[in-house]
C-alpha cells in the first residue's frame, strides 16, 4: 500500500495517524478534516488504504466507512473509542471495515496495517476476475443487440446474425464487438 485518506475531524487525530502511517511507508498521505472533502477524494478510488477516526464533524463515522468499503478497492478502517468499539464492530465488520480501538497503540497499529494487505492481496485477483467478467458481459450485451439490429433489420436469423458478426470480424480484422458497434451505428434508428 502507498497511498492513504485519513479522515479525522481533528488536526491532532490526522497527525498522530499521519505519524503511524509514515511508518507504515505509505507515500502519500491525504488529510481531511470534512466527510464532504473525503467523499470527493475517495470519489476516484485513489487509495490502497481509507482511516476514519471518529467521531465526524457531522456524523458518526459508520455510515461513511461502509459507504467506502463498498465504493472502493481501499482498505478501511475506523477508529473509535474503546467503549464504542464493539457496538461498531457489530455495525460494519460485515461490511469490510476493520476496528480498531482507542488509544493506538504503534505495535498493535503495525499489524493491522499487515492484515490489511493481506487481506486486500487475496481480494485483488477476485476483483479483476469480477471486473473481466463485467467487461466481457458488456461486451456480449453490444454483440447480442448487434444481432438482434440484424435480426429485425435484415430478416436474418440468430445464427445467420452471429455468422455474419464472426466473419465480418474475420475479414476486417476486427474485433467482433467492433463490428457489433459498427452495426448498431449503422441500423440504430
């Protein structure tokens, strides 16, 4: 991991997780003291690594580190006082985002930085399983509206429109979803 949000409604929370993440070698540390500004920056899941240190300025804190588990590939993890730790626990552990109690302790810190990365490790090869088989998909879904175009358009069956697709891509040394865009340019009302 390198690049790292803290999210921390005090200058002192961002500098003692500043402190520790420099440690860890990250190499660019973002700070915020607002949820607004953080939901913009984590908007381009730029980050290997989202810290939320709790309370926000305007809400707890929960919301917004689900709210990044789901929105990005970053590791998440919400710092909260000792009494509150297990309530949030039950909250958002489910949800992919780590706990971790108050006061840090620079050890214990060190390890959850590691079970961060190896946990995002395993996940990485089923997130871009995840997102091939979501372009592949796409791309089915061009072809097969291709077809359907030939089909309606040029009275040609399903296998003649898929034929024509295959040798067209064939002959034009192009991709079929190429061709298929191409179609549907050329036969889209």
């Amino acid at each position: 991991m390198k690049n790292a949000l803290i999210v921390s409604k005090t200058e002192s929370g961002i500098k003692a997780i500043s402190s520790l993440l420099k440690t860890e070698d990250f190499d660019d540390v973002a700070c915020t003291l607002s949820v607004d500004d953080a939901r913009e920056k984590v908007r381009d899941d730029l980050f290997d690594l989202i810290v939320i240190n709790t309370p926000l300025d305007c809400e707890t804190g929960l919301e917004f580190s689900v709210e990044c588990a789901g929105a990005t590939k970053a590791s998440v993890i919400l710092i909260v006082r000792q009494d509150k730790a297990d309530k949030a626990f039950e909250l958002v552990a489910g949800k992919g985002v780590l706990v971790i109690s108050k006061p840090l302790n620079k050890h214990l810190f060190h390890h959850y930085i590691i079970f961060t990365r190896c946990f995002k490790e395993r996940l990485i090869p089923a997130y871009e399983e995840n997102e091939k088989l979501k372009s592949e998909m796409e791309e089915m879904k061009i072809i097969n509206r291709a077809k359907l175009l030939l089909i309606q358009c040029l009275s040609m069956t399903e296998t003649q429109a898929h034929s024509y697709i295959e040798r067209q891509a064939m002959n034009m040394r192009k991709s079929k979803l190429e061709i298929a865009k191409q179609v549907i340019k050329t036969y889209q009302n």
